[in-house]
C-alpha cells in the first residue's frame, strides 16, 4: 500500500527592531517532505504569508489528489 | 573528522529485568570508551575505534534519547518515533529497532523493563556545543572558549534533513542559540583585539543567515574596530543591496547607526 504523502511547511519568523518592515518570515516548504525542504523565501508582510500558505496548501491538495489518481484501481 | 565535545557522565547501576528477546541485559561492563553520539552536521554513532553503522530506526531511537537526555518510558518513545502507528505496531516497531541495532549498537543503549536511555558515558556532541554557547552568551567565558576553532562548531546544524517534529523545535533552538554566540564570539574576540577571528565568527553568522541584520552589524563593528572604514562600508552595501533584492526593505536603523557621517566611504 503506497504511503501518503506529507506536505510540510516551516516558518520561521523574526523581527528587525528599527526597519520600517519589521516583520521577516522565511518559509521552507515541500509538498512532499519525502523530498526534503525543496523552496525557501522570505518575506515581510503577513498578507503575502498568508497568500504564499494558502497556495501551499492548494498545491498540497492538488498532489494528493493526483496521488490519488494514479493510485485508482483500473477495473478488469 | 569534525571535533567533539565529549561530557563525562557518572555510571549508574538500574535494575535488570529480562522479558523476551528484545530486553538486553544490563552489561556490567560500560560502554567502549570513546563512544559518542554526533547529532551536529547529521547522525553519527562512533566508539575510539571507528564510525558504528546503524540502521535508520536506530539512528532515530539513538538521537531522541541523546536529545532528551533522561530515561523515556518505552510508551513514550514508540509514540515519539511512530506517531501514526497504532500503539501495537509502534511497539513491534520499537522491539525491531532494538533489536536491528546490533551489539556495538546496543552497548550505547540502556534498556529494561519500563525505559530507554543513552547508556551511561556515551557523549553527545550537541550537549557541548549548548554548554560552549552558553558560556559565551555569559559574562565570562572560559579562554579555550575564544577560538577560531569555535566557529566551526557554532556553525553546524542540528540533524540537517530530519523533518520529525521532535527534531525540528529542537534544531530551531538549538540555530538561534548558535546564531547568538557566534555573534558572542565575535563581540569577545573583537574586544581582546583579535580582529581577523572576530571577523570569522561574524561572517560565520551572517552565512548562516544572510537576512539576520544583527549579523552584519557584528562584522561591521568588527571592521569599524579594526579601522576598517572602507571593509565595514563594503559589509553595508551587500547587507542594502540583499535586502533591497530580496525584501524591498533598507537596513534598519540600528545597523546605520553604527556610522558617523565620517566612517561612510563612497565606493569608487
């Protein structure tokens, strides 16, 4: 039985006291943890966090359900 | 091979109790000398004679109980290494991972009825290395602690590539603790004058993240203590130029004041 796959995504986040962005979040992601962290950016506002998350988990959902697939048994 | 920091620990006596095959009995004699668990810069197991090959399940036993530094009950171990198992299949998993480790192996091991723990006077290499940090966080380090030598050790990661959950919150304390001291070391060594190794311990942490402002700003003092107007102008410029690349953002105001209007030299 093929095993499932794991997404997973890290961030890692910080503050620059005296920058006018202050906020840094590094994301590390994969959509299949098998793979290792394969992306990494930074950034410094959380709407774009909260964008770049939202896609992750899309193309989480999207790996899982072409998994799926191709895991389909072909009827005889 | 990289250095280890070896922490010597007292022998203890624990019961024996032996229930089946995956039970070892309690050997009186310690282990090999020398042997140590590596967690930094990926796994190692290794006794004065050699490097000890494991298999990844023992890897893995091997590096929680070297991070926990306690005895962990067998439940909680197979529930830590397997979390999606039923508690039947982590526990068969656990016995197999016991077994699998073979008797060199087995020998940093210290197992009965109920726990797991490293065996007695095997050393981890991440327990110096926190010990080491520490001390330079602290008011007085000791002098072998202000070497060049240190950077290489504050420069290695906590099992690099494991993505286990217990690795990873111990991974991210384990790089800021070495963030802060590499900037430690270098504040320490720029202060006995010794330039050319504060600047190695500075360069050490920005390569270790090159977004971390406070890290540029350490190398830029090391430059501006040394008199190094024009290295410490060069340091601003690739810090400006990276965050204007890769963020949209200027330096903070703390690393531009680090400048008098006099210390800015205009590259040519």
């Amino acid at each position: 039985m093929p095993a499932d796959r794991v997404g997973l995504l890290i961030i890692r986040a910080w503050v620059e006291a005296g920058s006018a962005s202050p906020l840094r979040a590094q994301l590390r992601w994969t959509t299949d943890v098998g793979r290792g962290l394969e992306n990494s950016i930074t950034f410094v506002d959380v709407e774009t966090v909260q964008s770049a998350v939202a896609e992750w988990l899309h193309e989480v959902l999207a790996a899982g359900e072409s998994q799926g697939e191709g895991d389909a048994v072909t009827p005889q | 091979m990289a250095s280890r920091m070896h922490t010597e620990r007292p022998e203890s006596q624990f019961p024996v109790t032996a229930l089946g095959s995956d039970f070892r009995r309690e050997s009186p004699h310690p282990p090999p000398a020398g042997m140590g668990v590596c967690l930094l810069d990926g796994f190692q197991l290794a006794s004065a004679n050699g490097r000890i090959a494991v298999p990844g399940s023992g890897e893995r036993l091997l590096a929680l109980l070297s991070l926990t530094d306690r005895a962990m009950r067998r439940a909680e171990v197979a529930g830590t290494l397997w979390p999606d198992a039923s508690e039947s299949r982590a526990f068969g998993s656990l016995r197999s991972a016991v077994s699998r480790l073979g008797e060199a192996g087995r020998d940093a091991l210290r197992a009965d009825a109920v726990d797991l723990a490293l065996a007695p006077g095997v050393s981890v290499d991440l327990r110096g290395a926190r010990a080491l940090a520490l001390r330079l966080l602290g008011a007085e380090p000791r002098e072998s602690d202000l070497s060049g030598d240190v950077v290489a050790v504050l420069s290695r990661d906590l099992l690099p590539g494991w993505y286990d959950d217990w690795v990873l919150i111990e991974a991210e304390d384990w790089r800021q603790l070495r963030l802060h001291a590499l900037e430690a070391l270098a504040r320490h060594l720029c202060e006995a004058g010794r330039f050319g190794e504060a600047a190695l311990a500075a360069r050490a942490s920005v390569r270790s993240e090159p977004l971390r402002e406070s890290a540029h700003a350490t190398l830029i003092s090391v430059h501006l203590a040394e008199g190094n107007q024009w290295e410490a102008t060069c340091q601003l410029d690739r810090l400006r130029s990276l965050l204007r690349e890769e963020l949209g953002v200027e330096p903070s105001g703390r690393v531009l004041a680090l400048f008098t209007p006099a210390e800015t030299v205009t590259p040519r």
